[in-house]
C-alpha cells in the first residue's frame, strides 16, 4: 500500500502527464525573475490586479440585485442602501475598489514610466498597459452611470456632449451610446452591457496580452545608473542578470505582493466601512434643477478643466488636445527605448511626470472645492450678513432684497456664503465706482447676464444703493477720478 | 472546543455582526435623498425658502423680521398662509404655492406658517395689548391729507421732515435709532403698501424702529393716524 504522499504524487503525475501543469507554473507563476525586482516598487500592478478580481466579484453580486433600467436602477440602489443587509457595504467596497484600482493603476504608471520600464524590449507591454488604463477608466465611468442618479445623468451629460464635438462621427457615437437623440431608456441598457460586458472582457483581454508580455521578455530589472539599455545587448544581459540573481516569482519573489493585496484589500474595506459607499443623490431627473452634481474623483480634473476654460477653447480642446495628450502616452516607447532607465539620470522624465501629477491634483481640487455651477438656492435660502443689514437705509435694504431676488447671490457671494461663480460683492464698492456698478449691472459681461431688461430702474437704483456700501468700515468707496464740477452741498465725506 | 471558548466565539461573532449596522459607512436615513417636495420640517423648509430675506433666525434680514410675536399676532395665521402662497405681487416677495409658479407644495406652506408660528409666537401677556392692536389691512377710509401731519408728529423725528433721512449722514451715526429716508421715490416704487402699514404697525425692532405703541412724542399712534400716514406715504409714491 503506498503511503498519502506517493499517491498525491502520482495522482497529479497522472494529471501532469495530461496537462502539462508543472510546465505551465514554471512558465508563468514560477518563473524567474531578477532578485532586486522583487521590490516595494513593483507591488503596483499586482495590487491593480487584486483590485480587478475584486471588482468583479463585487460586480456580480451587485448584479444579482441592480435592475439596470431608468425607472428601478435609483429604487435597487436604495434597497442596496438601506433594506438589503450590508448591501451598502457590498456598493462600498465595489466603489472604493474602482477608487483603489484607478489610483493604484495610476502610481503603477507613473513607476514604470519612472524606472524606464516601457524602453527596449518592453514598448508593447506599454501600450497595452495605456489601453488597460483607458479602459478601466471607461470601466469607472460607466460604473458611475449606473447610479443613475442626478450626478450620473449630468456626467452623461458632458460625456455626451464631449462625444458629440468629435468630428465627423460625433453625432453617430452619440446616437450609438445613447440608442436615441436623447439620453432616455435605451441608454441605461447601453451603459450597462458596455459597463458589465464589453470592458470587463476587453480588460481580461487586455490582461491576458499585458501578462503574456511580462512572461515573455521577463519583468523590468531593477533600473541601475549608468547602465544603458541597448536592444543588441540587452537580452544577453537580462539572462545574465537572472542566472545571477534569479528568483521564482513564486513562490520567492511574491511576499511583497502579497502584504500589499493584503494592505489594498484592507484599505477598500476600510473605507467602504467608514466612508461607505457614496449616496445616491436623486433621481436622474432633468426637471430637478437644485442639484449642484460633480464627478468622481477620477474625472474631476477633467471637470475642473472644462469648467475653468473659456468656451471657446473647448472644441480645440476635445478635438485636438485630448487626442495628442492620449497619443502622446502611447507614443512614450517610440519616443525614446534605449539609453539610461534609472530616474536620477533621467531629470527630464522626473520633471514631467512631477509637473503632469501636479497638475492633475491641482485641478482635481479644484473641482473639489468647485463653485462654479450657480447655487440654485441661494437667492432664497441665503442670508444676507446681518453687519451688512445693520444700518442700512430702506432704499439700501431694498437693494440688498433685489440681490436676493433677482438671484444674483446664485453667483455671488457675500462674505463668502452664495454662489462663486461670480466675485464675491462684500467689498464691490472699493473696487467699481457707481457709474462702473451700473454699467455692470445694465450690462453684464464676462459671464454675466445683462439685465438692463430684467430691472425697473428704481431696481437698479436700489441695488446699486445696497453695493455702494459694501467696503470695510474706514474705507472709502471707490469713487469717480474727474471730481465734480460743482460740489454737492450737504454731502461732503460722501 | 470547550462550551466557555464557544461562547466567547459566538459573541464575537455576533459583535461582528451587530458592528456592522453600526459601522460610521452604512447610509443614515437622514443622508437619504428627499425630494424637495418630500420636506416638511419648518427648520429645513425656512432655511431654504425664507431665510435669503427675512434673515437666518427670522431677524434682521433685509425683509421685515418673521421672529416677532407682535408681529405674527398682527397678521395671523390665516393671513400668513395666504401671503406665503401668493406672494407680494411687484415687491421681492416671491409666490411660493407649486400652483401659482412656485416652488412649494400647499402641504409645504402649512408647515411654514404653522412652524412660524410654534417657533417664534408668544400669547399676548397682557390681553390689553391684543386689544389696542390694530387692524391689519389697510381701510379704504383713510384720509392722505391728515397724514402729513402724523408723519411730522411720529416720524419725522429719525426719518427727516421731508421723509429723506436725517439731514447729514454724520448725524445718522451718532444716533443708531434714525432711520434712513422712507420717502425716496425709488424705495417707495419697490414696496406695498401693506409692506408700509405692517413697518408702521409693527416696527422694525430688529434695526431699531419701534411700533406703534413707541414711536416718538410719546405713542401709542390711533389707527386712524396709521391709517393717514400709510395712506399719505403711499400718495408720495411717483
């Protein structure tokens, strides 16, 4: 009788015999790869990777329960939340794992681009890497359609409308996403097949290619200084370097990756748990206007960015800025493939990619802290600082009520409670001189509407009367240059 | 496993499970998505309709103060519901019932009047001064004429004889008490003249004009006197 082990053994010979499994774990999980490679700064793409598995397991019990049609995906949502047990939890972590997983995806990026890991042999893994990059976040972007809440609709909105500017095929793309001229019934359907089948299977595609290629020319050594990457030399070296150095991924080399599943996995669920899963807010309804909708995370540099240009620009932009800044990312390898990888001789590379995530975290806080939608509520909900109601005339008060009504707080702010679209008016009056307030007022401009047409001319007396008293206690209003020809009597230190 | 050990698992377990309703990430009721026409609580419902111009505590905003219990005596429920609903037709005074274009359901409006009420009204103390109140609409049989003379006599005195504030702008500081000019044609042109009868009535307390029982040379004005004055304001208007 032989004993447990001797038969496990030949039970999986008897497998191996038939599947050639020991060939396909050395091929993949077992293979070799440079001792210094097994580095904190190599964990990035895996922890990716663990963010994707989770995701769609998350995805499909989600699934179980989501109705993707207009009028029950909002009400399953809201079962999600508040019926089903820990269904807030399961949407928690399904989105904080699209947050990690874009995130992560981005420092895994920024790292490979650093330590020169896209040069010579290894363009296509990062070409392929830039489609899984735009991929997983049409994955994100779908997946906040899903929500189909009010910032859901309007971020199809600007998506749409984004689509639209394309040349030539705009207006087809968006009839294709849309199933329609407007956005209505069919679109849900659409979002959902794109957000459920087609990018998870392009992004498993995509995978499967983006590891084979890792497999195939071996994971990026260690970049050292000095040391040039020549496409003559460099595979005799590589080899060199793993008869030296090497490892087995796994089990030997896997450690680090492991913690740090660990510690992602920790990190949604934290999150999920403490900061749960975003509120659903509102029926996508266009009839509801009170609403001031943003982005997640991901897109809010690209919101900050269309909401700070000028509208002028947006075309150039969609058309031909976006496209190059997409190509220009793919087009890193053909740029430059050989030459040295390690960041301190590389300045350039460091500079740019410093500069491209400053700006990206400068505007995405500034879509953050954005205010550039009116406050549709202000006007009526708002209330006027009272020093700036204390001792002020009937007719100043007046003034102050047709700032009120006639919604001007939407956009402006005073002392700092209204709109921010507008600057805020606490200290107008040291800035514009009377003429220069009614001009502004008749007129607009700069983003302003006019209302010459919207205001009696007692109105406009009034409210200019209230912003002529918006300066610090001391100091003067601004006043006309010319002094007046005749000196009003009575009203000196006016 | 030992039953102590079992025990200790099983509530650890059920900790876990009770944790988790707790955890700071489940949803609340209260960060639900309400309509806006689901909202019935006065708080939420003044501090976004009302309190833009009638100032975040029902005072001292640049419409007259809500938070004045001679006030809402003045006018009552019946009335306030009706002025919620319709508005002030050509003053700042919006509608708010869905039906006439605004923006609250008539369920809504109750709420309003009703909190307004609950949360800023005091039964008279003394039922002497429900008695001398007078009435609140404006009579038809006011006599202009005679007004000028109550304006001189109660008013003048912080607003300027001719109605266009006190004569120099320092004199204005140095009693907080004078009142700017009610005469101007262009605030005259922006208000109602119930708007004027209710600040007679009424007061501003909040910026320091008294009611009618105060107003200076000693008040209490007659109605008949408030009834001229408001009449005679209203005539100044272009």
């Amino acid at each position: 009788m032989p004993g447990l082990a001797e038969r496990a053994r030949r039970t999986f010979g008897w497998f191996d015999d038939r599947l050639h499994l020991k060939a396909i774990f050395d091929s993949t999980a077992g293979h070799p790869i440079p001792r210094r490679s097994a580095s904190w700064w190599y964990v990035f793409g895996s922890g990716t990777l663990v963010c994707f598995i989770l995701q769609i397991v998350t995805g499909i019990c989600l699934a179980l329960v989501y109705v993707p049609s207009p009028n029950e995906a909002y009400a399953s949502l809201e079962y999600l939340n508040y019926e089903q047990n820990l269904g807030w939890f399961l949407r928690g972590v399904h989105n904080w794992g699209s947050v990690f997983m874009v995130g992560l995806m981005t420092i895994h990026m920024i790292q490979v681009f650093l330590f020169g890991a896209y040069k010579y042999p290894r363009e296509l893994t990062w070409v392929v890497g830039c489609v899984l990059f735009l991929l997983t976040l049409g994955a994100a972007f779908t997946g906040q359609i899903m929500r189909f809440d009010q910032d859901a609709y309007w971020g199809l909105q600007i998506g749409v409308s984004i689509a639209a500017r394309i040349p030539f095929v705009g207006e087809s793309i968006v009839h294709l996403l849309q199933g329609g001229p407007i956005i209505g019934a069919e679109t849900l359907s659409r979002f959902f097949s794109l957000h459920v089948f087609v990018l998870p299977g392009l992004l498993i595609g995509g995978i499967v290619v983006h590891l084979r290629l890792v497999l195939t020319r071996g994971i990026n050594e260690f970049p050292v200084e000095g040391q040039e990457v020549a496409p003559e030399t460099y595979a005799a070296e590589y080899e060199e370097l793993l008869e030296k150095t090497g490892i087995r991924f796994f089990p030997d080399g896997v450690d680090k990756d492991i913690v740090f599943a660990a510690l992602v996995l920790f990190g949604i669920v934290g999150c999920a748990a403490i900061l749960g899963p975003p509120i659903p807010n509102g029926p996508a309804d266009p009839t509801l206007i009170n609403t001031a909708p943003r982005p997640d995370f991901y897109f809010l540099s690209l919101f900050a960015a269309f909401a700070l240009m000028p509208p002028y620009l947006e075309d150039f932009v969609i058309v031909y800025v976006l496209p190059v800044m997409v190509l220009g990312l793919f087009a890193i390898p053909f740029l430059s493939n050989v030459g040295e990888k390690h960041p301190r001789r590389r300045p350039g590379a460091v500079i740019a990619a410093t500069l491209a995530m400053t700006t990206l975290c400068v505007m995405a806080w500034e879509g953050l802290d954005s205010d550039w939608s009116p406050h549709m509520d202000a006007w009526s909900g708002t209330a006027v600082p009272t020093h700036l109601v204390e001792g002020r005339t009937p007719l100043e008060l007046q003034g102050a009520l047709v700032l009120q009504v006639k919604q001007c707080r939407n956009c402006h702010a005073l002392d700092g409670s209204g709109g921010k679209r507008g600057p805020d008016l606490s200290n107008v009056a040291t800035r514009l001189t009377e003429d220069q307030l009614v001009r502004q007022v008749l007129q607009g401009g700069g983003n302003m509407p006019a209302y010459g047409k919207n205001l009696t001319p007692a109105e406009v007396t009034a409210v200019v009367a209230f912003m002529r008293t918006l300066h610090p206690r001391g100091q003067l209003p601004a006043r006309d240059s010319a002094p007046p020809a005749v000196p009003a009597s009575g009203t000196a230190g006016s | 496993m030992t039953p102590s050990r079992l025990a200790v698992g099983l509530a650890a377990l059920a900790f876990v499970w009770l944790g988790c309703d707790s955890l700071p990430g489940k949803p609340t009721e209260a960060e639900r998505y309400r309509r806006p026409s689901e909202i019935l609580d006065f708080e939420s419902l003044y501090a976004v309709n009302c309190a833009g111009c009638h100032g975040s505590e029902g005072t001292l905003g640049p419409a007259r103060p809500l938070a004045d219990s001679l006030y809402l005596e003045l006018i009552g429920r019946e009335r306030m519901g009706r002025v919620i609903a319709e508005g002030v037709p050509g003053t700042a005074m919006p509608t708010f019932l869905d039906a006439n274009g605004g923006t609250l359901t008539q369920a809504q409006i109750d709420a309003v009047r009703d909190g307004l009420f609950e949360n800023w009204w005091k039964p008279p103390t003394k039922a002497a001064a429900r008695k001398q109140l007078p009435g609140y609409a404006q009579p038809a049989a006011a006599r202009a004429a005679r007004g000028g003379d109550a304006f001189s006599k109660y008013c003048a005195d912080c607003h300027g004889a001719d109605g266009l504030g006190p004569e120099a702008p320092g004199e204005r500081k140095a009693n907080g008490k004078k009142g700017g000019a009610v005469l101007d044609p262009n605030f005259l042109a922006l208000v109602s003249d119930q708007m004027l009868r209710t600040a007679v009535i009424a007061g501003r307390t909040d910026l320091g004009m008294p009611d009618w029982r105060a107003t200076s040379d000693g008040g209490p004005m007659t109605e008949p006197e408030i009834n001229d004055v408001v009449a005679w304001m209203s005539e100044r208007r272009p």
